[in-house]
C-alpha cells in the first residue's frame, strides 16, 4: 500500500513538473487573440535529473490538448486512489467489489 501511495505521489509529481511551464506559456499576455498553430517550444526538466532538459515543440492546440490530457490522468489517479476496490485488502472482512 505504501509503494503504491508512493508511486502514485512520484508520478504526479512528474506530471507537475511537467505542466508548470505550459501554465507559464498561457499566463504571458491574455489580450491579444492567439494563433492556435503558432509553434511554441519549450525547454523540459526530466523527472529525476537536474541537468537533463529535453526541448519539446508543439502549437498551441497541441500544447492545450497536452495540459487536458495531464489534467485529466491526474484527476483519474486521484479518483482511483481513494477507490476501496483498489486498495490491498490485508483483513478480513474489507470491502466486497
């Protein structure tokens, strides 16, 4: 139970690290009307590594489709986490799924 709380605090972290410089790229300037094809690249930190940096380009739209797709795995994770049918039932009597 404590290597999968673990797992699922690791891979959510990744998944922050991941997203905090889409957040900068959206919160620059809100004014004016963006191109959705216009081709951004942005410098990654991998997970794990201080001076690993990986360069990622993509547009906008993909760069949106990105921040959804995050959002919505850690939002899964956090779901299933509290799910009792997922725990490892170490007593008898748990939960019946």
């Amino acid at each position: 139970m404590r290597g999968k709380m673990l797992r699922t605090f690791v891979c959510l972290t990744g998944f922050a690290m991941l997203s905090t410089p889409l957040a900068a790229v959206t919160a620059k300037d809100k004014s004016k009307p963006k191109d959705p094809d216009e081709k951004i690249c942005e410098d990654i930190t991998m997970v794990g590594s201080r001076l690993a940096v990986k360069r990622i380009c993509a547009t906008r739209s993909e760069w949106a489709e990105r921040r959804r797709d995050e959002r919505m795995t850690i939002d899964s994770a956090q779901v299933r986490a509290n799910d009792p049918c997922n725990t490892i039932n170490t007593h008898s009597g748990g939960a019946g799924c």
